[in-house]
C-alpha cells in the first residue's frame, strides 16, 4: 500500500503521505471498539488515496474519494468492495456529491492531507497550484479545511489522523472553531510522525489519531488542558504547566525601533521551532525580539531550555518553553552565566558580576521538570 505513483513534489502539493498499516490497524480497532452498529453508517474517506482504511472496513458500506484520478483507478482495483468518486472534496462537495440523502448517517475515516500553504520549509516544493477550496472553509491549512468540511456535512463521527498542533495551538483551534462546536473526542491514541515515510526525516511531530462524536455540545480550549493524553505505547501527558510565554514576549513588537544597546533574541514558537531556531542574536530581523533587560534571566532560561531539548520526546514538540518558576528563580544567576558563556557578545550588554557556574543545578532542575511532565 505504500504510494508510488506520485513524485516528491506532487506528494507534497496534495499532502500525500499515506498511512502505514499498522495505524490503520489501529485506527480500525478504535473504530469497532468505540462505535456501536457500524452497519448503520456509510463509511466515507474523502481523501482515500488508494483506499486503505476502506479495504479493512469492507463489510460495510464504504465509500471513498480523492482529487488524485491514479490513486482512484488502483484504489478500485484493490478494493473493488467500495464506491468510489474522483472529486475535490473541498469545493462544492456535499452528502449529494456521493450519491447520498441528507439523512444517511455517515462517519468520516482517513487520514486527510495536512499541508500548511504559508509553511516555508517546503515552499521550493509546493511550486504548484492549490485546489479550489469553498470560501466558508478555505485556511491555511489543507488539513484544517478538510476538517471543516467534515462539520459541513454534519458527519455523525470523525475518525481521523491529524497534527496534534491543530488542537492544542490556539491559532488552529480558533481556525476549527465551527469544528470544535459541534465534535466531542472520545478516544484517540497520539502517534509519532516520523513514522510516516518521507515525512519529518528530521523532527518528529505529535499525530493524534482521534475519534470525535458529533453531539452540538462540543468543546472549549480550556477543556484541553484537563485532558490527558495518551500515546501508543502508553505514554500520558497533558499540558496544564506554566510556560514561558506567561513571563517574557515571544514575538517582536512591530512598533518598537531598535537600537545598538539591545539584546536581540530570536522569535519563539514551539519547542520543535526552537530546535532548528537560534536563541540571543547579534543581527537586527523581523524575526528579532528586542528583549527588556529586567527579564533577560526569562530569555537565558530559553536559551539554555534548548540544550536539553533533545531529551524531551516527539510528544512535546508542539508545546512552548514551559517552566517551573518556582524553581527556577533560585537559581536563575545560574542560567545568566550560562548564556553569557555560549553567547560572548552579551558579556558587552549585559551588567552582570555574580557568576554561578554551578550548572549540575541547571542538570537537576532540568531532571525534575522533565520527569514531572
Ligand atoms: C495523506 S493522503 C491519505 C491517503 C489515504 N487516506 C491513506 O491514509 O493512505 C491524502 C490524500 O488526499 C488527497 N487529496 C488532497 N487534496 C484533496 C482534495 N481537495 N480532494 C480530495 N482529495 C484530496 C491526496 O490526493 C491524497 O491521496
């Protein structure tokens, strides 16, 4: 089932990285365990690429599409069980467009594609033309419009994979708004991205295989931060900790001129951004934060945080520098003189004399939080 017929470049364009069995395994198993009378539904993958989740739920009714005609004509082949339509599921699609009546319940299944448009890591790729997308749910994102859509046709469930950024950053959640209205999660399973081929050869991102009920009560951001997470290897987490964003700026403010006495610090976002990003920077950018002096312990924290990144796994990726203050003011002289040594041209703007270079503190401080997430 892997995807062969496409080049890198249409792969990227139309987001096609198709699932790996055992995730659709899993994703079957939580569709059986979690909804009862299956064959009650029309089973619907709008993005079904060669129709792998459908081949697996072939004793319902089953019904795919997908923009991408190759990918229909071999699905058809596989899986001759299902119907199958080649559309755009995201322009002028409705129950009708698949030959079904408002009434006939239907779940969602698949794995749409996730392709953040303004994204500039693979801009060079993404050379061509974006679908045509209905204005009520065109975003940035491919993967949130299609998550759009899926509230357009009032699915009854959504079973689904999708980046757990589009639920737990506050941008995408206010995006999916009209989404998180109306669906409730009821199992999910997180799964780690560089599991996919061809994708994240790098950095691993957080996926969250999600079941989501359609019952008009919906929920709120806040009730996010209750939730506990779970991974497939069993792995809990949740994201009620204090962040750094509480204390300190993350974004430059346009308005404020800056000048050769500022100490500059590169944006912040996440924690795979900080990864790749730098820290305290010399040269003036749109990017650059001029930072207020009284809180440069705040910055030197981010700027140490991101030596002991790599010990923090994939699940974390998409969550910002979090803190525990307390702590961490007993020994912030500590991370001032740190960041001092890495970066020489702060030692000219920062007035500072009481070095600490007890940095096993840092080690130890580090060792606790990360054991308490
Ligand atoms: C991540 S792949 C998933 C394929 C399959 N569901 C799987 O997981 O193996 C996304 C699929 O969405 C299709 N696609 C992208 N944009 C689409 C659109 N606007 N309408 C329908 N299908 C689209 C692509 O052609 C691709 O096959």
């Amino acid at each position: 089932m892997v995807q062969k017929h496409l080049t890198y470049e249409e792969m990227t364009n139309f987001g096609c990285f198709y699932t790996p069995e055992k995730f659709v395994n899993k994703t079957i198993g939580m569709i059986e365990k979690n909804i009862p009378d299956l064959d009650k539904y029309f089973l619907v993958d709008t993005s079904c690429g060669y129709g792998t989740f459908l081949k697996s739920l072939s004793k319902y009714q089953t019904i795919g599409c997908d923009i991408d005609s190759k990918a229909i004509d071999i699905a058809k082949k596989m899986n001759p069980n299902a119907s199958y339509f080649n559309l755009n599921s995201l322009y002028n699609f409705s129950k009708t467009s698949l030959n079904l009546n408002e009434k006939d319940k239907i779940i969602i299944v698949g794995n749409p594609p996730y392709n953040d448009i303004t994204s500039k890591i693979k801009n060079e790729i993404k050379k061509g033309k974006p679908c045509l997308i209905d204005n009520d749910i065109r975003t940035r994102d491919l993967g949130i419009s299609f998550m759009l859509s899926y509230n357009k046709l009032k699915a009854d469930y959504v079973v689904i994979l999708h980046p757990l950024s589009y639920m737990i950053k506050k941008a995408n959640f206010s995006l999916l708004k009209p989404f998180f209205e109306n669906y409730i999660l009821i199992d999910h399973c997180i799964i780690n991205s560089q599991e996919f081929n061809l994708t994240s050869k790098t950095t691993g991102f957080p996926i969250i295989i999600a079941i989501y009920k359609r019952d008009g009560r919906g929920f709120k951001y806040d009730d996010i931060l209750n939730l506990e997470f779970r991974t497939i290897d069993n792995k809990k987490f949740n994201l009620n900790h204090d962040y750094i964003g509480n204390y300190i700026s993350k974004y430059p403010s346009k308005w404020k001129q800056k000048n050769d006495n500022d100490i500059l610090f590169y944006t912040m976002r996440d924690i795979n951004a900080l990864k790749r990003s730098r820290t305290f920077i010399i040269d003036n950018s749109p990017n650059a934060i001029s930072i207020d002096k009284n809180k440069i312990s705040y910055y030197c924290y981010v700027d140490v945080f991101k030596d002991y990144i790599d010990k923090l796994p994939y699940y974390l990726g998409n969550i910002e520098v979090f803190i525990d203050n307390e702590e961490f003011l007993k020994i912030q002289d500590v991370f001032i003189t740190k960041s001092i040594f890495k970066h020489e041209f702060l030692k000219d703007k920062i007035k500072w004399d009481s070095y600490n270079d007890n940095y096993h503190l840092i080690d130890l401080y580090f060792k606790k939080l990360f054991a308490k997430i």
